[in-house]
C-alpha cells in the first residue's frame, strides 16, 4: 500500500476533497514539507506539489511523489499545469499555499513576476481568484527588510494569508506544520463562523492562600483549548482567556492570560472588545480565602481557613455583553439532578445556552454532555472533546 494511501493516521475529514498545491521554494525548511503534506493529506485533502529549481536541491522530487502520490511539476510544459490546477476550471484547487516561501519569490509574485513554476502559479491563482497562503522562510535580517515588508503588506491588501514566524532570540522560525495545517483549514474549510467575534474563558481560578500556597480545581482547560481551536477552524476571531492550567493553548489563539478570580474580574471590566459569542467553561471560584502574608507555618497542630463567597462572574459577564449569545457550563456530582440545575442557571442568567457535564469528566479527554436551550430542550453527546466542542457550535449556531 502506498503511504499516500495508507489510511492509518487520518485524523479528521475537516479537508476532504479539498484539492490543495504546494508549493516549494529553495529555503532549507523545505525538508519540512513532507510532514505538512502527510499532515494535510491525514485531513483528507489531496495534495499536488510544485517546486522551483532551487527547492529541488535541498529536497528530492521523488521524496514528495512518494508522500503524496503525485509527480511533482518542476516545469511547466504544453500540458499548461498552473492553468490546469489554478486556472479558472472546473476542477481547480482550493487552495495554494507556498510553504516554505523565500524574500524572492515572495518580491516577485508581488510585482508580477513568473520565471519560475511556483510563481507562475501564484500569479494564476491571483487571477482566478483562489485562496491563497504564504509562509515566509528566511533569516531575521531578511525579514525585516522594509522592501520585503512593503511586499508582504501588498500581498496582504489582496487577500493573502500570511503565517508569519515565531521571533526567538532574534532567530526567525518558521511555525509548527500542525499550525500551518489550522490555517488551511480554516481559509478553505466549514468558515460556518467567520468573522464572529468568539470569547471563550477557561481554565481553573487560582487563589492563594499566602505568598506559597494557593486553592484551585481540577479543570484542565482542555475543554476551552478545544473550542478556541475549533472556532478559529470554522472562521471565528477568537479571544481566549485562559486561566490555571497544565494545558497550553495554541499558540495562533489570541490569549490573555489570569489566575485569580480578582485577575479574571479585571479582565471583564477593562475590555472594550464586542463579542459576538461569550463561552463560559472556566472553573472559577465560588469561595475565597483571605490571604495571609508569608508563608502559613507548617507546624501548626490544626489550620482553620476561611473561605467567603465570590459575586458570580456569569452575572457580571451578561451585564457586560448584553447582546451576545452566551453559553455557560455547569458542572455537577451525577447525572440525576444535571437537566433542572443547569436549566436553573440558564434562566436566572439569561443565558443562551448551558452545557452540563458531571466530574468524571474532570481531566479526561473523553466528555458526556447536556446541552440545554431556552425552552428546556436538552441534546446529549459523549466523544473526545475537540468533537464535543464541534457539536457545541453545530448546535448553538442556529
């Protein structure tokens, strides 16, 4: 079996007959582009390459025909390749993206010029209105040249997407395949929430108890990275506000971060933001310690701490967004009193939506459901959370 058709791997249908050209110029991070293309492919796109000159020096034609079983254009010919794939056709691509993309070929596909097959195709794909993505691979010093920016902004004024690098200690680095993969996903993928304004708060409160210790939960956040992740997928703008957590967010996910219930509460207060969407999944505190300064001395033959009641943020998140959709989640001890509970909230809030859930779903990858509307209609879903966080949307966008 060819690997190209290996079916071992695939991780979703996000791409599925989605036809996609690659294209390859001569930076050395073009021995990358096998990953991204088995990763593109795992998606279920089907991936066609074209390389310049240079890129075959640093990577083998036939290493890309063997990872995506197509032979890769390295000339263009009588057969017209760049009119066939990117033409205005019938059966043309979905998207090109130029991964890696050296300063050249990115100053030449802005002013127009085609002397290779990679830019020959890029100026097809202009006029034929294809989506379009570029990702720059170059030393810093290159990057930051104000001729390059300029092409770069030019570029971007007629709707190219750029994948900008990560700057590390004045090192350019190119981003992760798995990031460069969302992005494709979410310029050709289901776009059902594009340009809606998303805020997903997540994540645990954390408190201190004295300048050691602190009083938190369980909540992983996973389930707040999930949703982040799925609505930039389907075309949101997405903030997330992310609080305790073991659990990194993407870094492609505009995030603010907070650990205590106080920092959470600024955050509310001082954004300006308009929100289209407001998900509530964060553990935040119902009670709080004063805190003690110093350490609390561990020799102590009994400790009492005394914990008062927080002002519920849900409230104060309604009052702030009076005309976004909000969804929060409740969490429980079992199933048996979830539905009324989480009802409960939804009208003393005035909320949209409430999703409820039971602890064993505490740092689990794996969720069981409620979701509960306006009219006491509840939905029931048990899968891995990026699939519950895609059903979340699927219900709450109509």
């Amino acid at each position: 079996m060819h690997p190209a058709d290996d079916i071992r791997g695939i991780k979703s249908s996000k791409l599925s007959n989605k036809k996609i050209i690659l294209g390859i110029t001569g930076s050395i991070a073009a021995v990358e582009t096998i990953k991204l293309a088995r990763e593109l492919i795992r998606h279920g796109a089907s991936v066609f390459p074209v390389m310049t000159k240079s890129a075959t020096k640093i990577l083998h034609p036939d290493s890309l025909e063997y990872a995506t079983s197509e032979i890769p254009v390295l000339e263009l010919t009588g057969q017209t390749e760049h009119v066939m794939h990117c033409g205005i056709t019938k059966n043309h691509a979905d998207l090109f993206i130029i991964y890696p993309c050296t300063a050249n070929t990115i100053s030449k596909i802005a002013h127009g010029i085609d002397d290779t097959p990679v830019t020959t195709y890029a100026t097809t794909s202009i006029g034929s209105n294809i989506p379009m993505i570029i990702v720059p691979a170059m030393h810093l010093s290159m990057y930051n040249n104000k001729i390059l920016r300029d092409n770069i902004d030019k570029l971007k004024k007629i709707g190219i997407t750029f994948i900008e690098p990560k700057i590390i200690n004045n090192i350019a680095k190119i981003p992760d395949f798995s990031e460069i993969v969302e992005y494709c996903i979410r310029k050709i993928g289901k776009q059902d929430f594009k340009s809606k304004k998303i805020l997903i708060i997540g994540g645990a409160t954390a408190d201190s108890l004295d300048d050691v210790r602190i009083i938190t939960n369980r909540s992983s956040g996973k389930t707040a990275v999930s949703l982040a992740k799925i609505a930039f997928e389907r075309g949101a703008n997405v903030e997330l506000w992310y609080g305790y957590s073991s659990k990194k967010p993407p870094s492609y996910i505009m995030t603010k971060n907070f650990r205590a219930y106080d920092e959470l509460s600024n955050l509310l207060k001082k954004s300006k933001q308009k929100f289209d969407i407001v998900f509530v999944c964060a553990a935040i505190a119902d009670y709080l310690p004063i805190k003690q300064k110093g350490k609390i001395q561990s020799k102590k033959k009994k400790l009492v701490i005394e914990l008062f009641p927080t002002s519920k943020v849900i409230s104060k998140i309604r009052s702030k967004f009076p005309k976004a959709k909000i969804i929060a989640f409740k969490l429980e001890d079992n199933k048996s009193n979830l539905k009324k509970k989480s009802y409960d909230l939804l009208k003393r809030d005035n909320l949209d939506f409430v999703v409820g859930n039971t602890i064993s779903s505490l740092e689990n990858d794996k969720s069981e459901i409620l979701i509960i509307d306006k009219k006491g209609i509840s939905k029931n879903k048990m899968d891995e959370k990026e699939e519950i966080a895609s059903y979340i949307l699927d219900v709450i966008k109509g």
